[in-house]
C-alpha cells in the first residue's frame, strides 16, 4: 500500500474516541500526514496543540465561512494568533465564502465574508503561506480576483465545484484542487477529474463529513482514499502506482511539508 495524504480534513470534529482510533490506524492505511483545517479560533488552538504531540498533524488556522462572521474579538485573536504562531503554522485555512448559507439564505450579506477572506489572503501573502478555500460555483471566480490581486498562487481550492471558465482560469493561474471519496459516484466530481491535470490535484476526505455509494454510514477516515486514487487513476486512465506517486508528491511540495 502506497503512502497518502489526506488534504482536507477537520480533525476537531470527530468525537475524542473516533479521533484517538483514526490516528491510531493511521499507519495501517499507511497514511503519513494530515492537513488539519480549523474553523474558528477554539479549533485552530485545538489542532496547533495536538500537531505539538503528532507530527503527522498538520495545523491550518482559519475561519470556515458557513457560520456567522466572527466578533471583531474572535477576529483579532485569530489574526494575532497566526501572527504569533506561523511557523507551526502549515496553512491558512479553511476560509473562503459561504455559498451554501447564502443558498438558504439569500438574505445574507457577502460583502463582510468579502472582506474577512481579503484580510485572510493578505496575511497568506505577508507570510508566504499556502491557502485553503472553500469556494464553489458562483463565488469561485471572486476568489480567484483576491488571489490575482494580492498575487497568491499557492491556492487550494478544496472539495472544488464551477464551471468550465473558472476550471481554466484555476488552471492556468496554477491553482490546485483536492478531490473527495464522492469522485466514485458523482458525476460532476468525475467530470472534474478527467479535466483537472493530475500535476495541480490532491485528494482529501473532508471528514467526518459523510459520503454515500459504497462509504454509506461509514464514519469518515482516510482510508478512503485509497479508494478515490484507484477511481482518479481509472478516469485518467493512468498508471495507478504513478497516480499515487503524483498525489503524494503534489501535496508534500504545496504544503511544503518535511515528512
């Protein structure tokens, strides 16, 4: 079994029993590192104190943008926070913008989501470090005006869906994606796969977020993808040992990793 990299997932949000049991069998599934998103000041603490104890931890600070905007306290401890900790820091993230609050709530303002990803891509810039973002469909090609305009190519685009002008332009700004266990039974995601090149593509779970087809009522684990890299490697139609050289190789060098 090759080794892997799970590119996405929010380590805080499973139960401290599923969390202890994932890290434990992380060896078994010959996974090596995990990217740790957090959502929210209280979770980046979280997941920066455990990649003290696991340094297959990976720790990312950020603010999920499918809640409410942040206090302007909230905001300021997490700014100050990566100010003080970035160089244990592997990324910021996940931020982006809310697509899916605003789809049940049209009401909801963008402007100050807007404007709270700016701030996050300024500090990314200032400290030359990667970006994780949550953003798809219609708000994917507003990012991609904040990346040119603050001239941040380290871009990963997670769990990506759009449409085929914003794929290009992801593309050819050398943006990357990451794609989730749904590539075995989603067609848009398979879609995406034989269009994205495997040289700017990485693959995550998102857990514990959960997954349907032959993964229904699994609890979320990186052992998954597993799964996914032999589907990336039958779409492509590649080589599946030189798919999973290329994943693993494609996360290690964005996220500047030492493993």
């Amino acid at each position: 079994m090759k080794p892997i990299i799970d590119a996405h997932i929010h380590l805080d949000l499973y139960s401290a029993e599923e969390r202890s049991n994932l890290l434990q069998g992380l060896d078994k599934t010959s996974t090596e590192a995990l990217i740790c998103v957090s959502n929210n000041y209280e979770s980046a603490k979280k997941i920066c104190k455990w990649a003290k104890q696991d340094r297959r931890i990976k720790p990312g600070v950020g603010y999920h943008p499918e809640q409410e905007l942040p206090t302007d306290t909230e905001k300021e401890a997490l700014f100050h926070y990566i100010k003080k900790h970035h160089k244990e820091i592997t990324t910021i993230g996940e931020v982006g913008l809310p697509y899916y609050t605003r789809k049940k709530n049209p009401e909801v303002s963008l402007n100050p989501y807007i404007e709270l990803l700016e701030d996050f891509v300024k500090i990314a810039a200032d400290l030359d470090k990667p970006i994780v973002l949550h953003a798809v469909y219609e708000d994917a090609p507003l990012v991609c005006d904040l990346l040119e305009k603050h001239r941040t190519q380290a871009a990963h685009f997670h769990w990506f869906k759009g449409d085929t002008k914003t794929v290009e332009r992801m593309v050819s700004n050398g943006y990357y994606i990451s794609i989730t266990p749904d590539c075995l039974y989603e067609q848009e995601i398979r879609e995406l796969v034989h269009t994205y090149p495997l040289e700017q593509m990485m693959v995550e779970t998102d857990g514990p977020w959960p997954f349907k087809g032959p993964f229904q009522h699994q609890l979320t684990h990186p052992e998954m993808i597993h799964a996914s890299i032999a589907e990336i490697a039958k779409l492509k139609g590649r080589d599946l040992g030189q798919v999973y050289d290329k994943l693993y190789a494609n996360t290690v060098k964005f996220y500047r990793l030492l493993l």
